[in-house]
C-alpha cells in the first residue's frame, strides 16, 4: 500500500514538472477564453461525445474568436463566416499552415497533402490536383469512370427488388471504386475480398478518428501511440490502410510502363524516376504513400456519408425528391447523366448545395496553424499556433442562412429559379487548404444521385415524423442514423 501512494506521489511530481517546463507562457494578447487549469488546460469544460455544442457555447461567451488550452498549448478557435472569411481567404497565405493531428501524423509521419507543410505540401499539393485534372487525357475520363460505376451501383440498387436494405455498404463499394480506378486504375467487384478488407478498414478509421479518441489524442499527443487500451485497434485500421498502399505501390512498379502510366501511383513513381538526382526532390516513397492514403480519406468515406445523408434526407421530403426527378425527366431523359447537365438543373444542383450545408459533414473543420505571427480583430495569434475553423459555425450562421436547422434548398435559388452561389457555402473549407478532391466530389454526388433517382423512387417503412435527421456522432465528422430504404423502380 505504501509503495503504491509513494509511486502515486511520484506519478504527480513528474506530471507537475513537465507542466512547469511547458505550461502557458504569457499571451498578453491572445483571444479571450476560459481560464486554464494547470496540466489539464479547458479539457474539463469540452464534452468529447458533443464537441460542437461545447465549442458554440464558447462561442456565445467570448464571441467569433476565442482560445481553449488543450494541456498547455493555446488553441484558437474561429467562428461564423465573416471571422473564418478574413482568416482564410483575406490571409490565406499566412494561414496556409497545418496544425497538429496527432492521429494523422501517426501513420504519415509528416508526409503527404493533408499533415505536410512549406514547399513539400505545396509541390503534393500541385501534383495531385494536376494529376487529377489532366487524369484521362486520351484515355477514359473521371466523369466516365463515374458514369460506368453509376451504372453498377444501380444494378446492385435493383437486385434488391423494392425491398427494405441498408444503403450503407453499396454507396461505399461505388464511392471506394471511383478512388480505386484513379489510384490503381481499376475498380472491384462489390464481393472481391481485398476490396472488402479495405472498405472495413477505411470505415474503421474514419469512425475511430470521429470519435472521442480523436479528442482525446489530440489533446495526449503521442503518448496515446504508446499507452495499451482499446484505441489500439483504431490505430491498427491506419496501419492496415497503409500496408494496403504500401503493396499496392510495389504492385505497379514491378509493372511499371514510364510510356503508357495507368494511374496516379504510375504518374508519380514515373515523376519519382525523373527526379532521382535532386537530392532535394520531395518525390519519393514515402510522400506517394501518404498521397494515396491522403485521397483514400478525401475521397471514400466522406463522400459516401454524404450521399446516405441524402437519401435520409429524401426519404424525409418526398416532396422534394418528387421534384428532382422531374427535372431529371425534364432535362435528361432516359440517356445517362452527365456532369453538363448541372447547369441546367439549378433545383437538383440547390439540393445537393442543401445537402452539403444541412449536414455539416465536418463542423469542427481542420486545424490550420499561421506560418507568421498575424493579427486578428485586434488579437495576436503567434507563429505555429493550431487554428481551428468550425465550419459549422458559417454552415448553420443565422445572418447568412436564416433558420438553418431547416432544409430549404430555396437558399440556393433566385426569384426566378436559377440556381444563385451563396458565398457562406464553405463545406469543403476555405482559402489555400480548401479540400483538394472538391471537385471530385461533388461530380460523384450529381452523378450518383441523378443517375439512382432517374431509375428509383426511394422509400421507407418508416414515418417521415420518425425519421431523425440529427447526426449519430456530433464530433470531427458527422454521421447519419441508421436507417433502411427501398429502391422502387420508376419504369
């Protein structure tokens, strides 16, 4: 018993000493916040399991800017449109910077698009949206790529026959396929077990990292990789994913053509070939890993919670749904969708504006970190500081969208029915560090969606009155209630 208090006492002492080395230097002008606690920080006061009701209480404390201590490290916290408009876009080069993830950095180590910074994020950066863009160039187009897996997901859509099924595991084969054929380039039977095993995986990592464990890592740092605990099997999905990438990669270079690339892993190891004598180049191994790892995450799950948000959302307003297809009668017909009709569909193209929004896929954003010491709205927020932008705060800002707990694709449509931009719809970010894979992602929900809707109706065996359109988890990424659906037939 006595070596147990005596250990105990030493367990406090050393904690107390680190606290000392590394608590909060003075800040004489950091935004307002709670007090901190010694060791601990604001950690008392934010709810892991509601971490975006906690955050707007703040919010309407101390106003659009405020700083939270997760431990001893200030954390700055950026709220509504106009604040987050001036930060990252009226300083988007200063706030171009990456803050801490912790749960990233674990299996990319720095590398990469989404945890890198300086010259090696901007060169990533560059060469997967250029990839991207010129992907297909003489060969098959993403939106064609799109268009065949549509067709695929329908035919799985009709061996349900109209009857009941949980639409979550065949929107995210067709959302996984559409990233599989850009990196590997070739999709995979929705029954192909290594395409089975890496849908597990990055639907267990996402939802680990969703969940209060992503808080709690944030706030512990490293530690965590090391401390036993059921946290451990989240951590082995990350490391799954990569060794998945990681053999995928030796894959296409035992195969590698440098005159006839077939993919985006072909593209850069060719790019790595061209750049073997800069000692310098940030073409290498490490950064392709952490690249196709990058796009899995940006690409597959997210979109794919997207799209089952929809259809909940359908299956709520019928009306509405009643309403797309006859836009889709209207303006496709019978042919197969492409990406040129959203120009002249403005109410579908509202909706899915709608959806975006209404869902708030991501409401805490990701932390941004100043790559120079810069003042805000009278504050000085110092050099490496994590920056968070809660988009939730400008998706759901009543100034610019009045009454935003309901869903009115109107928001999105002028008097006369064409479709207006609204320069609060930020669901992909802002600024230099806005979502890379936007633009992929928004062609997969028009496509998926129209093509699913001219050859569907969806419904349910549930009451509209009992159909909860609030998120399962209210954390880093939000996700919808379980629910079934059928798919009708409409001809």
């Amino acid at each position: 018993m006595l070596l147990a208090t005596d250990l105990l006492w030493v367990i406090l002492y050393l904690l107390w000493k680190i606290w000392w080395k590394r608590k909060p230097k003075a800040q004489p002008n950091l935004p307002p916040g709670p007090p901190p606690l010694p060791v601990i920080g604001n950690i008392l006061e934010v709810n892991p399991k509601e971490l975006v009701h906690s955050f707007k209480k703040f919010q309407d404390t101390y106003g659009p800017i405020f700083t939270l201590y997760f431990g001893s490290q200030p954390t700055v916290m950026l709220c509504g449109y106009d604040m987050i408009q001036e930060a990252l876009v009226d300083n988007k080069d200063v706030f171009s910077g990456r803050g801490r993830m912790p749960l990233h950095e674990f299996s990319l180590n720095g590398y990469g698009i989404i945890v890198s910074n300086g010259e090696r994020w901007r060169q990533m950066r560059r060469f997967a949206l250029t990839t991207l863009r010129n992907f297909g160039m003489g060969k098959r187009s993403i939106e064609e790529r799109i268009q065949e897996e549509a067709q695929f997901l329908v035919e799985e859509f009709r061996k349900t026959e109209g009857k009941l099924f949980d639409p979550t595991f065949l929107l995210g084969c067709a959302v996984a396929n559409i990233i599989c054929s850009i990196l590997f380039g070739k999709r995979s039977d929705y029954k192909d077990e290594r395409f089975l095993f890496l849908l597990k995986t990055i639907s267990g990592a996402l939802r680990f990292m969703s969940s209060g464990w992503g808080f709690v890592f944030y706030y512990l740092g490293r530690i965590m990789f090391y401390l036993p605990g059921p946290h451990q099997k989240g951590l082995q999905h990350l490391t799954n994913l990569k060794a998945f990438v990681q053999e995928r990669v030796d894959e296409s270079l035992r195969t590698l053509d440098p005159d006839s690339t077939r993919h985006f892993i072909d593209c850069f190891l060719v790019k790595m070939q061209e750049e073997q004598q800069n000692p310098d180049t940030e073409f290498h191994r490490e950064n392709l890993v952490a690249s196709s790892m990058n796009l899995f995450f940006a690409g597959t799950e997210t979109t794919s919670t997207t799209l089952r948000y929809g259809f909940l959302i359908l299956l709520k307003y019928p009306e509405i749904q009643a309403k797309i297809q006859d836009e889709i009668d209207h303006v496709i017909g019978d042919r197969q969708p492409s990406i040129e009709d959203r120009s002249k569909m403005p109410y579908t193209d509202a909706v899915i504006h709608e959806i975006l929004r209404f869902i708030d896929i991501v409401p805490t954003g990701v932390p941004h970190s100043p790559t120079e010491d810069i003042s805000l709205r009278g504050y000085t927020i110092p050099k490496g500081t994590d920056v968070f932008p809660l988009l939730t705060t400008v998706l759901k800002d009543r100034e610019h969208f009045p009454r935003p707990e309901v869903f009115s694709p109107d928001r999105f449509l002028d008097d006369k029915g064409a479709f207006k931009k609204h320069p609060a719809f930020m669901p992909f970010s802002a600024g230099k560090r806005i979502c890379p894979g936007e633009g992929l992602a928004r062609m997969e929900i028009f496509l998926f969606v129209t093509t699913l809707l001219q050859k569907f109706t969806m419904t349910t065996e549930t009451s509209i009155e009992d159909l909860d359109l609030s998120p399962e988890l209210s954390r880093a990424v939000h996700l919808p209630r379980f629910y079934k659906m059928s798919a009708v037939p409409r001809h």
